[in-house]
C-alpha cells in the first residue's frame, strides 16, 4: 500500500468509513419474509433437493422450534444478547439470473464487478493464480473458480447446491456428523434453512495444488445469509481452506448463522482460515452483522490434522467456537485466532478442543485486541476423554487492550477423564498506553502507524499461519480496523 | 539551530516551565544541570511535543520554523532526538522492525525512498558495533525485559540510527556502569559533527568529563539561573545546590 492509498483508508476508517459497505443494484428473486415449514419447503424446492434432505431440514427445523419454546435463547454468554425476530428476516435471496457452472466469463457481469470491487476477480483473465474462490452472494454461489484443473486431480470443489445434486452420496455421507442439526439454536436454523455454500472433497492422497477459498458477501437487506460448508481430506490428502466475508453498512442488524463441518481421514491435513470483516456497525454500535457461526472439524482417523486460523474483525457480534474433535490416535489440532473489537464491538469466541483418541495433540493460540468500548471474551474447552491417554494441550491466551474503556475476558475450561492428560494454560494481559505512543511518535512513527505496529508483532504468530498471500491483507486489514482507535 | 524564547509550559495545569531560554548553534554540546523537579525532562518532553504539556507562552525555533504546533513525528521528521530518562517496554515488537520503521518514516517526512535493506543492515552492524550492542539484545522486542542500563544503551544505538541534527539525552548516564559510560560517551563523541548538537541532561560532572560541553547550564525552578562553560560542572559538584535558595526571588520566580 502507498502512502497516499494509506491515507485514505486512514481517513474513511476515523470518519466512520466501512471499506466494503456498498450495495450492488441487481434484480434479486427474494423470499417473503418470516419463518415457517412453508419457509423451508420452499427453500428445499428452489433447489430442486432430494426427498432425504428436505427431511432433513425439516427435522432441524422442528428441533429450532422446540428449543426456542422450551430452552429461548442461550444465556451463557458474556454479553447481553439482543432479541432476534426469526420473522422478520427473508431466508432467500438470490440474483435472479441463474448461476453459469460452467465458464465464470458467463456470470452477470454487475456480480462480477461486485466481487472485483472487494479485490476477488473472477474472470478467467484476472483470476487469482493459485487460489480457487467460490463466490456466494446472499443465499446463492455465483461462480466457482478453477473447477476443471482441479477436477483433474479428481478434487471437487463446487457450490453446496450442486454438490448436493452431482455428489449426493458423500453430501449425505457427512452433512451433520460433525455439527448436528440438534448442536445448537443457530446450528439448528442453519440446517432448516441453509441454502447454499461450499463443497470441498480432496481424493485419497492428494496434495491440493492451490488455496480453495469462499467468498462470502452479504448484499441484500433485511435478510440473513445461512451457509454451509463441508470439506472432507479422504486418507493422506491435504487442502488450505480460505473463507474472506463483507457486507454492506446498514442501521439494521442482519444475521449470520453459518455452519462449516472439516472432515479429516486418516493422515489427512486440513488447514482452514478466516479473515473475517463483515459491517461492524457504525462507532455508537448501531448495525452490523450478528455473525454465529458454528463451525467444528473432526480429525476422524489416525494421525489426521486440523488447524483453524481466524482474523476476526468485522460484526457488531462475533460468538464461535471452531472446534476440532481430535477422535483418530496420534491426531492433532490447532487453533490460532486474532479477534478485534473497537468502539461498540463485541467477541465471544475460543474453541473446543475434544480429546478422544490416544497421544493426541492441540495447540491453541488466542489474541484477543479491544480498543474503544470493545469487549472481548475468550472461551475454550479442553477436553480429554477417558481413552485419550497421553493427550496434551498447550494453551496460549493474550489480550492487548487499547486505551482504558475496552474490556477483555478469559473463560478457560478443562475437563480431564484420564491421569496421562498433561494440560497448560499460559495467560497475558498488555495495555498500550499513552507513554508507549508517544514513545513510538518521536521516533517519527506516526500514532496510527505505532497502533499498527504494536498489533502486527502482537499478532504475528497467528498471521504467520494464513496463507501467505492473505497474510500480508490480513495485516493491512488489522491496521485499517484500528485506524483511529487511538489519540 | 535551537532558539527557545521565554517559554512557559504547564502539565495538569502546574506551571513547570517559567519563562525559559536557550540557544543552541549546530556543532554544540550544551549540558543542563539542575535540583530534582527542577523541570529538566519537562524541557526534553515540550520540545520533542508530549502531548501531557502545553506550552502557554513563548516560542520554539528549530531551524526556520516555530515548532511548537508540529505534532511529535513531525519533530523527528524535522530531526528532534530525545533519549528517554525512562525509555518504555513494546512487547511483540522487534528492536529491527522498530528500527526499520522508524528511518522509513523519518525518510518519508523528508522525502526520501525507503533505504535499502543491504544499507540498513550494513548501518545496524556498524552502530551495534560502535555502541557493542549484542544480537542477543538486538533480537529481543524493544526493551523488552532489558536491564535500565541496556535500555539506555538501546536509546543511543537508536540515536546513532536515525541520525537526528538536535539530540536530547536526558540522564543517560544514570544507571549506566562505568564500563558502559565509556562505551555511550565513545558513541556520543563519534556522533558529533559541525552539523549536528547535543544537549545533555544530567546530574552528574562524571558524563562532562567524557563528553566535553561547551556551555553548562543549570535550571531551577523553570528557568535557566546560570550558565558557564565547562568548569561550571565541577563548580556545581563541588557546592551542590543550596546556594540557589540565596538566589534573588526575581531570577528564580516571577509572580
Ligand atoms: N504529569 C505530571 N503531573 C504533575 N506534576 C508533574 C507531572 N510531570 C512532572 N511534574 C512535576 O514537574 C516538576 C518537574 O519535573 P521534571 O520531570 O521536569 O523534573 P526533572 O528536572 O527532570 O527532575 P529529575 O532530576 O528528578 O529527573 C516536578 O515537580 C514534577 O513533579
Ligand atoms: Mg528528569
């Protein structure tokens, strides 16, 4: 970036500015609103589903209700959760030119320049090389790039929709096994409802050639965007997973309940990334983006590995867990986070690490940076079951706070059924004062530039986790969500 | 290059800074003794713009301009050094990195291109070489967990670094062993040029010995009281202070 470009997200940041919160005019095919079996039929029918998955759904859809009667919202989290009118929110919506599977040059040039305009070119001349995105808009996937090179390599990687419809058999293998419909309220909702997503499947053995990677771009208002995504590593593969989301800036609050289900044979290795910047509301905390998500992998066979990365920077409310239940012996997890939270912004968000197979191994590193009135809470449970003998966790939580109205917050939980468990937990908590500022500033470094600085050492070890190509954004993108936070 | 003018500063609303003047031409070491609170690293944070202190009256002139509304990167840009009494710890950043950022901001006030990473290298080796720097300590975060001593050795390698034409030292020489003093006054001296100038805060004669000043002056109560040439120091140590209670309240006070 240069220094004039710089300046400018400078200013759009400290005037309030969301970079991405633009509105694409496009003629959408929209659901009325409210939420009912009708709601989900619907759904099931736009999509032409088989009979088990409309089932399916609607089992889920039942279970959503009953919790709702019964239990209501969940209360165990550190912050006051807003009411949410489920009938008020449109659970469809979709450009109504049909989506092109089969040459991306044939996509509704105005969801192309959408995408272009969020620095995800789609078309065959600008494509990212070495990275393969598939693009969802609101409740559909647009264009997935890369399809046939890596269908060479018999790895498929499409929308949720047409997985369903080309590779029913594996969609019905796994959908649900790792986050079942009955997991949680939003879990629930996501399986009554969810219309599209990503689909990955990486052949036994296979090292995947590129980054695979879901764009996700919230577009219409008054609607929620319910995605899920399913990515199985057969034995001995390997694939890098890379989801990036905006949205446009609105006074409404709109929901974000997605599920991603990691599936890991045997010796595979899947590596799964966030960066993560949907409209975070404006800087007295009105709109922005309620994103609870529920995402989990399950490292099923011997020696399998998962790792989540995520840079939180976006929602007025972030609230996930990603979890890896570590079941195969001699697996391991991993699970570094970044999450920020400025003027009114909220995270709850950790991990569950389930320890079931024998010397299995995971690793979590938790940065959390809060500046404004920001709160941010780490939650993680480590879990060591009886057979999981000689499992180990190494634990790392740090919190930077930023001026002295943020907040951060530590809820570590361990649960050990065996004596071999060996567990560690090391916790930091920094201020950056006025005096380290001010430090910085006469060593001619400006204060935006020293809030930048501070945060990417801080941050390093989770940066030096995404791919390389998104680190580098990732970086700019923790320096721009601070912009003005400080002086 | 320096001209301060009758200037008055206040922190939380106390007046510390009444009435003080100063002149410094490039080439000079100027060193300002003084009691505790006399309001020594007051002058060092008003003229590097800590934001904590206003200036209520008077001017500063750092070449041809009155300094005093530029904000403290721009000072630096403008080649303003203050070597902190109290230099802060930055945990998860690196000594390099900081290092790196800081001439690239310095150059870019000046419009300059960033400098190369060979050349930076090659000028870091120097510098922890005149100043005997160790890799170790080089590698650490900023004062991360450093000895007071290491810590004021790390202001002046960053002061051999970035090269500024008015560097302030304020107690440098506090904490630091005999050895040490020999290796940051052997820098100092190697620093110095026709085009640059130092002034010295301290409270020892220990430091003038090593780095020769030309002008001493002592501040009390927020105003230069005396001021001498080299002898001065010895004068100040042999005495000590109580002779400025006998001062006339009109040098030391003036409401
Ligand atoms: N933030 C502050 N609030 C109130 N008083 C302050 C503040 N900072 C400095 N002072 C006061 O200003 C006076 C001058 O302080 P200063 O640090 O400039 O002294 P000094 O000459 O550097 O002393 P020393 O030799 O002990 O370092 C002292 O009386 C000090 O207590
Ligand atoms: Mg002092």
């Amino acid at each position: 970036m240069d220094t004039a470009d710089t300046n400018n997200t400078l200013h759009s940041v400290i005037e309030g500015n969301y970079q991405y919160g633009f509105v694409t005019d496009i003629e959408m095919d929209i659901l009325p609103r409210g939420l009912s079996v009708e709601t989900v039929m619907a759904i099931s029918e736009k999509k032409n589903e088989p009979e088990w998955l409309l089932k399916w759904r609607l089992t889920a859809y039942r279970h959503f209700l009953k919790l709702l009667e019964t239990q209501g919202m969940p209360e165990w989290q550190n912050f006051n959760l807003p009411a949410i009118d489920f009938q008020a929110i449109s659970y469809y919506a979709a450009p109504k030119s049909k989506p092109v599977l089969n040459s991306v040059d044939e996509v509704d040039p105005e969801l192309i320049a959408t995408f272009e305009k969020l620095g995800i070119p789609l078309t065959e001349q600008k494509m990212l090389s070495g990275v393969a995105v598939d693009a969802v808009f609101d409740s559909v996937s647009v264009a997935t790039t890369f399809r046939k090179e890596l269908s060479k390599l018999g790895i498929i990687f499409c929308s949720f929709s047409e997985a369903i419809k080309e590779h029913g058999d594996l969609v019905k293998k796994y959908l649900g096994t790792v986050v079942p419909a009955t997991d949680n309220i939003f879990a629930a909702l996501n399986a009554a409802v969810s219309s599209d997503g990503s689909f990955a499947y990486i052949p036994k053995g296979v090292r995947c050639p590129m980054e695979l990677s879901t764009y996700f771009r919230i577009n219409a208002g008054n609607s929620g965007q319910f995605e899920r995504t399913l990515v199985i590593a057969d034995e001995g593969s390997y694939v890098s997973y890379l989801e990036g989301c905006t949205a446009p800036q609105r006074d409404e609050n709109q929901l974000h309940a997605a599920v991603v289900e990691l599936i890991a044979l045997s010796d595979a290795e899947i590596k799964y990334s966030t960066v993560q910047n949907w409209y975070p509301g404006d800087k007295d905390g009105k709109g922005g983006i309620y994103n609870f998500v529920t995402k989990r992998g399950i490292c099923k066979g011997n020696g399998a590995r998962i790792s989540w990365t995520q840079v939180e920077t976006g929602s007025a409310i972030t609230w996930k867990y990603p979890g890896v239940i570590l079941k195969g012996d001699n697996s391991s997890a991993e699970f570094y986070s970044i999450a920020i939270t400025k003027n009114k912004q909220i995270a709850d968000t950790g991990t569950k690490m389930i320890h079931l197979g024998k010397n299995t191994k995971s690793r979590i590193i938790s940065k959390g940076i809060s500046a404004g009135e920001g709160q941010n809470s780490y939650r993680g449970l480590v879990h060591a079951g009886r057979n999981a003998i000689n499992a180990r966790n190494f634990t790392q939580c740090d919190s930077l706070l930023i001026g002295s109205t943020c907040g951060a917050h530590t809820f570590p939980y361990i649960e050990a059924k065996n004596k071999s468990v060996q567990i560690e937990h090391e916790a930091t908590t920094t201020r950056i004062g006025e005096d380290q500022i001010f430090y910085l500033n006469q060593r001619g470094i400006n204060t935006e530039k020293a809030v930048a600085l501070i945060v990417n050492g801080y941050a390093k070890e989770v940066l030096n986790n995404l791919p390389m190509e998104f680190a580098v954004e990732a970086q700019k993108l923790l320096a721009i969500s601070l912009e003005g936070s400080v002086g | 290059m320096l001209q301060i003018r009758e200037l008055h500063a206040t922190v939380n609303d106390k007046e510390i800074l009444k009435g003080l003047n100063l002149t410094v031409k490039p080439g000079e070491v100027h060193a300002i003794m003084g009691p505790n609170g006399s309001g020594k690293s007051t002058t060092a944070s008003v003229l590097s713009g800590n934001p904590g202190y206003t200036v209520t009256k008077g001017s500063i002139r750092f070449y041809d301009q009155n300094i005093i509304t530029l904000k403290p990167e721009e000072r630096a840009g403008e080649g303003i050094f203050m070597a902190f009494q109290y230099p802060v710890e930055i945990p998860g950043v690196s000594n390099i990195n900081f290092l790196r950022t800081a001439i690239g901001e310095i150059r870019a006030y000046k419009g300059l291109p960033p400098m190369e990473t060979r050349d930076f290298v090659k000028m870091f080796r120097e510098k922890q070489h005149l100043l005997q720097f160790s890799n170790e300590l080089a590698g650490r975060s900023l004062n991360e967990g450093f000895s007071g001593g290491e810590k004021k050795r790390n202001e002046i390698l960053q002061l051999a670094m970035l090269e500024p034409r008015l560097a302030i030292l304020d107690e440098t020489d506090s904490g630091l062993d005999i050895d040490a003093l020999r290796i940051v006054s052997n820098g100092v001296n190697k620093l110095r040029s026709s085009a640059n100038a130092f002034v010295l805060i301290t409270h020892y004669q220990r430091l003038l010995e090593h780095i020769e000043p030309d002008f001493v002056h002592v501040l009390y109560k927020g105003r230069i009281v005396r001021s001498g040439t080299k002898e001065l120091a010895g004068e100040l140590e042999a005495k000590g202070y109580d002779w400025l209670k006998d001062l006339p309240d009109a040098l030391t006070d003036q409401n």
